[in-house]
C-alpha cells in the first residue's frame, strides 16, 4: 500500500482516521487548558492478533480500559464498532507499517496546524489502549529512516507505561514524556522510577490519599498530560469496564 493523502487512505482502508483531537473524555479537558491533543486508540494485549502491550499482566488485561466509557456506551447503541475499528487500525499498523506511519503523519501536521491558528498547545499521546515503542513507529523521509518522535521533535509527546526499559528513549528523545505504571507486582521498580523523579500512576478504587508509601499522590483524572509533574504519583480512580474487580486483584489499590 502506498500513501498518497488521507482521503486516499480513507477510501482504501475504509476507516475514517487513524487519531482523534481531544474525542475522549480525559481528552476534552485539554480545552480547559487550550491544548489539543491528537490520540491514537489501537486494539489492546493481542486481540487483533498483534501484541501491543508487552508488559501487561492478566489482571490489567482483564480491567483494560479499553472496554469503558464512550466504547461501551457506542456498543449499547452501534455494536462493536469502534473494537473493529480499531483492531483494524492495528493490523494496519504492523501489515503496512510504512502507509500507516505517513497517514499519521499528515494527520498530526493538520492537527499542528490547527493548534497553532488558534493559538493552543499541542501534544501527542500515542499509546491510549497500547504501549508500544514509538521508536519502530518510523518512515522513509529523504533518504532517511525517522521514527515519530524525529520527524516531530518540536511536538510534546507523552506516554505511560508499564515497560521500565521504555524510560531509555528519554535520553536521548527530549520531546517524548513518559509515566510509569505500577502492575501490583513491579513496586521494587517504581519506587526507583519515583526516586529519580519519574512519576508512577497507581490506581485506587475509590478515593485518593493525599500520599501513597510515603509519595505525593496528585489527581491524575483532572488532565491527562502530566509532563509538568516529577517524582509523584499520579493517582487514578478505577473506572468501570465489563469484566468484574475482584478482591484479590492488586492492579488497583482497594
């Protein structure tokens, strides 16, 4: 497949976009702030046939957010579109790897664009329902192979993460921010992530505590992008999805 322009790429796949601009919940409350966000929601774990989260558990497969909100209320209403859609979108993504970086490319730059005219920020959040390596998200660009992150490195990008060795890209990336994610069984690690002033998102199934293990916790469902934040925890509160939380489940603090 060859990218030639996004109503090409429309007509040819069949999907409408590959991100959306502050579509979400958590997302529309960048306006608060003037910023847009431009996200990318794949298919997550391996439903498309295709690993997306190499350091998922059971337990966070199971509580996947990505079976909550706006695609359970469209599944009462539509059926499963949007889970096609975007199972879709990750066979896209590994099958026609370089067609679906340029798409995504010319919808950023759009997206940019936008931002600047009405005088926003903008930002990039890749990984939403996935965690994958922006690094292998790359593209031919004269004569040169450049992943995401070189061909905007004027563009803020932020992920969260469950892959310790992820935090390696900030070396040498300084546009790209990550948050690490705590699992309920890797807080070894994020209490050295917290230490060198890399944040850690830990969920709570009810209310947040003001500290966690002797850490700041701040509310990490006020505003998504939370490069401004170093050394704290940023906690979430458990958000309903199909599958059931179950006492013994220790991806969420209960």
């Amino acid at each position: 497949m060859e990218f030639k322009g996004k109503a090409q790429a429309r007509k040819e796949t069949g999907l409408s976009y590959l991100g959306s601009v502050n579509m979400t919940t958590k997302h529309k409350k960048g306006f608060i702030y003037n910023e847009l966000n431009y996200s990318l929601y794949l298919s997550p774990a391996n439903v498309s046939g295709y690993e997306v989260c190499p350091g998922r558990t059971d337990e966070c497969t199971r509580l996947c957010l990505n079976e909550s909100g706006m695609n359970t209320m469209v599944q009462k209403v539509k059926g499963d579109v949007i889970n096609n859609s975007r199972k879709k979108k990750t066979r896209l993504f590994f099958e026609h790897r370089e067609f679906f970086v340029r798409w995504m490319i010319a919808e950023i730059e759009t997206v940019k664009k936008k931002a600047e005219r009405l005088g926003y920020g903008f930002n990039v959040r890749i990984n939403n329902t996935s965690d994958i390596d922006p690094r292998i998200m790359t593209v031919k660009l004269e004569g040169k192979t450049l992943n995401i992150l070189d061909v905007f490195h004027d563009v803020q990008f932020y992920d969260y993460t469950k892959v310790a060795g992820r935090t390696a890209i900030l070396e040498k990336h300084k546009n790209y921010d990550l948050t690490y994610s705590y699992t309920g069984y890797n807080w070894d690690q994020c209490k050295k992530m917290l230490d060198n002033g890399i944040r850690v998102a830990v969920i709570f199934k009810k209310v947040l505590p003001e500290t966690y293990e002797g850490y700041p916790v701040v509310d990490g469902d006020l505003y998504d992008n939370r490069t401004k934040d170093a050394g704290v925890i940023i906690g979430l509160k458990f958000k309903k999805v199909r599958a059931k939380l179950l006492p013994t489940d220790k991806f969420v603090i209960q």
